[in-house]
C-alpha cells in the first residue's frame, strides 16, 4: 500500500557529477523537445518487484489478483536491466535525474545491487547532472553496508513505521505472523548511529487513526522532522471496508488535528501533505501526484524492464513498454500513457462545482476506482480533503505570504484562488 509515496527529491538527496564523468558535451533535454508530451520527471523502480520480506495484513501487494508476475517466484532486476536504465534514463532525463526505488521491499535485491547503480551513475551522469536516488524500505535488512551506501551519495531515504510497538505490530507482521517493531526499530539505530537521514512513512489504518497526537509525539521523540502519512482504504470485491480501512471522517479529523499539533512546529517539522498544500498555494507543482492535473508525471519501472504509468495499475492492460525495447521519448508519447493520464481528467459533477478543485484536482484515481472499480466515482477520501482544506488553506497562504511576500504566486498569478 505504500506504493507511489516514496521519499521524493526535495530536502537531502543528491548529488552531482561536475567532474570527468562522461564526455562534457551539452546534451539535449529531449523530455523537453516533444512537443506537448508531457515529460517523464522521475521513475520508480521495482527492483524486486513486488516481493516482500514481511507480510503486513494491509498491504495492497499481496495477492494481488491483477499482478502480472505474480506466478514468478524470483523476481530481481539483472544487472543488464539495470545499466540500460540508468544508461537511457540520465540521458532522457538530463540535467535532473530522479530514481526512487521500492518494491514489495528494494533492499531484498541486495547491496551489491545499489553499489552496482551508484558505479552507473558515475559512470552515465554527464557534467553538471544532478541525480538524486530515494528508496522506501521497511529497514528490516538495514545494516553497516546499507547506511555506507545511502550515506556515500546522500539518498533520500523513507522508513515504514506506523508508531509506537503495540500500534505497529497490530498489522505489520513478519512471514511468522510476528509483529515487526523491534526489527525496525533496529535499523533506525543503524541508520542514526551511521548518521544517514531519513525521514517516516506512516500508514494510516484502524490501528492509528484515532491516535494523532500520539503518533505526532512519537514520531517527534525519535527525532523524526519529515513524515508522510498514508491513508489506507482498500475494498473487498463487493466494494465493502476492509477492517483495517479508515474512514473519509476518521482520516479528516486525523489532518486536522495533526495540522494544529504541527502548526507551532512548521518551522523545524515537515509533513508531507502539508507541505504539498503549501507548494500548490505558492503556485508550485506539489511533489505528490494526487495533488496534479493529470497521472503523468512519473513512471514505474518492473523488475524486467516492464514500464507502467503508475503503481497501483501495474496490470498488463497499462503496460507502456519495456526498458529494454524501448526508448523513453517512444514510452513519453505511448497511447497508453494520454489515456491513464486522462483518468484523472474524467469529470465529476461535485469536483467541477468544488471550490478546492483548484488545489486538488479531484484527488487520485486509485481511490475512485479502488472501491465499485469506476473511474468515474468520487475519490474516496474527499470529505477529509475538504476538512483539512478549509482548515489549512487560509494559514498556509498567510504563511506563504510571509515567507515569500511579493515573489508568492498568490493567488492571482497562480491561477488559482489559492
Ligand atoms: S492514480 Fe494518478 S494520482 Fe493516483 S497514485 Fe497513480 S499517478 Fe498518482
Ligand atoms: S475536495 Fe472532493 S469534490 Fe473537491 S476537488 Fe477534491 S475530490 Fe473533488
């Protein structure tokens, strides 16, 4: 369920090549030269696909009917694979390359793997490339030679963990059906005695949904100033809550008093979400799709190459293309990428009337189409948009004011109200 909410670009996280690495000439944004395709801005890789080392009740991977590799039991990238990707993809990507990796859990395809995509990089990134590598990982594996690695080339780096031991061990389980806490909590002492950065991913199920204050202080008493928090709403084939889903209510109501809790802390804590609001009311692209126009900012890249146009639809009727067969300007331009961008476009009579529709485009396609399986419905979560937009918007633009007085595109610049 964590899927397309790995750690993005944006704070710590990169590094650039300025010296004797490829051949100093000046290469051609192509992204940019294709007219009105909408450019790749960065690719999620799943280097084990979606193989997991845990086995958490609320995971949208697990047995999922629509999994094209379901039936493969290895499922790691080769090192052939690897080098035409990061060969064709920083030459695509030029000057600013993002590669986020997660899975199932990335790490499973060892660190051998990731120093092998380090030595690429230095070898494909061209004078004055910046590349900036994120991995989501569940920090089970997380050890000496992991930290050196994320360490050496600053990645940005996102930890799963739900809270405090009894909320997380509620649904996040080993393949023994043990709870996980305690693994986790190891490698977080890893990483901070290895002094390498990272920032929490939270999910937000029944196990913590109702608890925002103390999730809030124990994120905080671990030192943690970056946290995304992820709201889980998955179905049974009738359209029916799974137990560990949340309500549109529950999950407003945990934004809103969030917001207040971090409200006196805006200055040192980041929260994603919020921080994604701010952007949009600045005028900025936010760094969360569900927040853009259209699906088409990124694209995901499978174990063997296959190429989607989102996580969650990693179906065989979405496939793009290959790494592989294809180039990037052919995958930018596929039928198939307009056509899932346009998912997002379809229009819904209470989005069209909706004074937020500025900020949030009608949400995410997931979540109208994870429920009756209709693109067409209402995003799941939208009273809690609502809530937390009512309650963060005016704040959130007086800050942006503040900070940024007459350069803020607010709001008139922006487009937008916002
Ligand atoms: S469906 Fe669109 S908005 Fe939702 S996660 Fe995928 S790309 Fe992002
Ligand atoms: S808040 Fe709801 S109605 Fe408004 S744009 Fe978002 S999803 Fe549509």
């Amino acid at each position: 369920m964590e899927s397309h909410h790995t750690p993005r670009a944006g704070r710590a996280g990169s590094f650039c090549y300025t010296q004797g690495v490829g051949d100093g000439f000046s290469l051609p944004v192509l992204g940019d030269s294709l007219g009105t395709t909408p450019r790749i801005s960065s690719v999620l890789i799943k280097p084990a696909s979606a193989v997991c080392n845990l086995d958490c009740s609320y995971c949208f991977y697990l047995d999922r009917e629509a999994d094209p590799y379901a039936s493969l039991p290895a499922r790691r990238m080769t090192e052939e694979t690897l080098e035409r990707l990061v060969d064709t993809y920083l030459f695509y990507s030029y000057p600013n390359s993002v590669l986020a990796f997660q899975g199932g859990e990335p790490t499973l395809a060892g660190p051998a793997f990731f120093e092998k995509l380090v030595e690429l990089e230095k070898y494909y990134g061209r004078d004055g490339q910046t590349v900036s590598n994120a991995l989501q990982t569940n920090a089970i594996l997380i050890d000496d030679r992991w930290c050196a690695i994320f360490r050496e080339t600053n990645w940005l780096l996102g930890v799963s963990i739900d809270g405090p031991e009894e909320v997380h061990d509620r649904y996040r389980f080993n393949k023994a059906g043990h709870g996980t806490w305690q693994q986790v909590m190891r490698g977080i002492e890893r990483l901070k005695t290895n002094k390498v950065e990272f920032n929490v991913l939270c999910v937000l199920s029944q196990a913590n949904v109702d608890k925002p204050r103390e999730i809030y202080r124990f994120f905080r008493g671990l030192g943690i100033d970056y946290i995304q928090y992820i709201p889980l709403a998955e179905f049974d084939r009738e359209g029916n809550l799974l137990p560990f889903t949340i309500t549109p209510q529950q999950y407003g109501r945990f934004l809103c008093e969030t917001f207040d809790l971090w409200w006196p802390d805006r200055r040192s804590v980041r929260i994603r979400f919020f921080d994604n609001i701010a952007e949009a009311v600045a005028g900025q692209k936010p760094g969360n799709c569900t927040m853009h126009e259209t699906c088409d900012s990124y694209v995901v890249v499978e174990y063997n190459g296959d190429i989607y146009p989102c996580d969650f639809f990693v179906e065989k009727s979405w496939k793009l293309g290959n790494v592989n067969l294809d180039s990037w300007p052919e995958i930018a331009r596929r039928q198939g990428r307009y056509q899932f961008a346009a998912k997002k476009t379809l229009p819904r009579p209470e989005c069209q009337v909706c004074e937020y529709q500025p900020v949030c485009h009608g949400g995410c396609p997931k979540l109208r189409h994870g429920r009756y399986r209709r693109f067409e419905d209402l995003d799941y979560f939208c009273e809690a948009y609502k809530m937390i937009y009512a309650k963060s918007l005016e704040p959130l633009k007086k800050e942006v004011r503040r900070l940024f007085g007459d350069a803020a595109r607010v709001p008139a610049q922006a487009g937008s109200p916002y």
